[in-house]
C-alpha cells in the first residue's frame, strides 16, 4: 500500500472505542478521523446498484450489445441496475473514491504514517471496508456489556438522541453480542487485526498503547505512550470538547455493580452470558440458569411480530390487500403500523 495505513478503530457503541482513539492521535505520525462513517454511506451506493425492486433500472429505446434487457409495452428497453452496473464496476468507481477521501484527510499531517478512522458502527460494514481495501487494519474494542449498558442507558439521558440509545438491558445486551461477534468475524478475514480489551487498556494504558502501536508498525517508547495516556487523561478530554457534555462518564471498569440492578444484571447476562463467558467476562447469572419470564415473553412477542411483519409485506392475499385499502382511510393507524412494522431494508441490519 502507498501512503499510509488505513485503520478503522470499531466496537460495540460506547464501549471505548472513542478513548482509544485519542490515545492513538497522541502519536505524532496518526491522524485520526472521529466518526466521519464514511463507509455505512459508501456501503449505501453498493446497495443502491444492487437493487431489484420497482423502478432500479435504466429505460432507453436503445441498448448497448451484451446488456440483457426487456421490453416494456410502451416499447422502451428496460435494464437492471444491477446489470449495467455490476459490483465489479461498482468497487472500480468507488475505490478512487475512497483512497482519495482518505488520503486527503491523511495529508493534515504531512508525516502521517497512519489514519485511524474511529467509527464503530463499522462492525456493521466492514465486509465493505475490506473490499475497498483489502490491507485495511482493524482495532476491534470490546468491552463488558455491563458497562456498555450503563454507559447507553446514560447516554440516552443526557447529551445524546434517546432514540439512538436504547435503555433497556435485552436490546442492549443483543447489539453488544452482535456487533461483538460480527467484529471477531474480521480476524478470519484478515492478520491485520487486533482486539482490545477495555477493562485492560484502562488498568495499564500505557501498555496497551504500546501494544496497539507496535501492532500498527509505528515507533513507539515509554515516554511518548506515558505522554499519550496524561494527554487523554479523562478530566483532560472532557475539557477539549471532542464530545458532548457527559460523553465522557468515570471509566470505571467494574462501575456497573453500583449502577445495576439485580433484575438488569440477570436479563442482560441472559442474553449476552455465552459470549461474556467465552471472553472470559465472569457473569453473576449462572450458566444454564432458567431465564426470566420476562425474556420468553419477549421472545413470543418477537417471533408473532416476524410473522405479522411478513404478511404485511410479502403476502399477496385477499385479506391482506383488503387491510391495506381500509388502512387508507385512517392515516393515523396506519403511521403508527408503518412505524411498528419496517420493511426489512429499513431494520438494523443483523
């Protein structure tokens, strides 16, 4: 690779990943970009050219040789998006694209050995990221899922949107488990790939900068990595308006025992237990506990709302299209329906 290297700091949300990225920036070769998610947009137009649905397609009277085409009564010929712009395509147009974007950003510091993009929702789209640049590097932050819910519920409020948090202790711990596992799937995917773990950067965090930057190739020696951790010191970064206020909380490490209680305990680690297990996280529920009744609940709930999701969207029958018409006339229903019921290419992806 020319320039320098492209590495993308993800995570589940609020678990650190935003510290780590100001340790690195201390580094005088990095430049870091905070949440610039450029890639969940870049990761829009793939799907964009890939669409099948009503309307994606190209109309002509005319059509190149090689393109399979259909023609319509009106006599126009109609193209698939997905046939005039194949993916192959679609990643020649988009990688100039990307490589330009970030190189200008890298090029703020004329040194740069590194741009570290923090963007965690990554997790989602790093397929994406590695197709455009196959030697991206990747430091996945993961921390307890217990802080994580803290953390969330906290932010929801106070500075942040409360519908872009959630607070309660099952949605949570289900975003921790699958933004956790997909991240873990990079390491399969590519060596250049490094896990952190929260709790450690935060006891000993020069040594976990020093780790993470020999990983990333870039010099490093005690007094530089001690320089970068008084730097980032909390009190410090809550000063220098990198976030909204009360972004930054204590970055306590076992914290969530005073601010959780016992029932949120037991339905996040029901949950999430498993994959807290595995990573050597030590639960308070036990394995094999009998979940909460709350839980089978919700589960019920989720399963009939899958199903009544697919007939509103997928079924073609009588009843169906007859709920749709009388649905016209009570606009109000029918929002809050809309709202309840997303097609699935609205929904979070999985």
């Amino acid at each position: 690779m020319e320039g320098p290297k492209r590495v993308f700091v993800v995570g589940c949300r609020r678990s650190g990943t935003t510290w780590t990225m100001l340790l690195l920036a201390q580094h005088p070769e990095v430049v870091a970009l905070q949440q610039i998610d450029f890639f969940r947009r870049l990761e829009r137009f793939g799907r964009f050219a890939q669409r099948d649905a009503f309307g994606a397609c190209t109309l002509s009277t005319r059509v190149a040789p090689g393109l399979v085409s259909e023609r319509t009564a009106d006599g126009l010929l109609r193209v698939r998006i997905a046939d005039a712009l194949p993916p192959e395509r679609t990643l020649e147009l988009v990688r100039p694209l990307a490589e330009g974007v970030y190189a200008r950003l890298a090029a703020v510091n004329p040194g740069a050995r590194a741009i570290v993009d923090q963007t965690p929702e990554y997790v989602q789209v790093w397929e994406e990221v590695l197709r455009v640049f196959p030697d991206a590097w990747f430091v996945h932050v993961v921390r307890d899922p217990r802080s994580v819910f803290c953390s969330q519920r906290s932010s929801a409020r106070s500075w942040a949107d409360p519908t872009r948090f959630e607070s309660d202790p099952y949605s949570i711990a289900e975003e921790w488990v699958n933004d956790v596992s997909r991240a873990r799937r990079i390491a399969a995917a590519t060596p250049r790939y490094l896990e952190v773990r929260y709790e450690n950067l935060r006891r000993d965090p020069a040594r976990g900068l020093a780790e993470a930057l020999r990983f990333l190739e870039l010099p490093a020696d005690d007094e530089l990595c001690a320089r970068a951790v008084a730097a980032c010191a909390l009190e410090r970064v809550r000063a220098s308006d990198h976030a909204p206020r009360g972004f930054f909380r204590t970055g306590e490490v076992s914290g969530w025992k005073d601010e959780m209680s016992r029932r949120a305990v037991r339905a996040l680690e029901t949950v999430a237990g498993p994959l807290m297990r595995e990573l050597g996280y030590e639960t308070v529920t036990a394995p094999g506990a009998r979940p909460p009744l709350s839980w089978t609940l919700r589960r019920r709930l989720r399963s009939l709302g899958e199903r009544l999701r697919s007939w509103a969207w997928e079924s073609r029958s009588p009843l169906r299209r007859g709920a749709a018409k009388a649905l016209r006339f009570v606009p109000g229903i029918r929002g809050v329906l809309l709202r309840r019921l997303p097609p699935p290419d609205r929904r979070r992806a999985a």
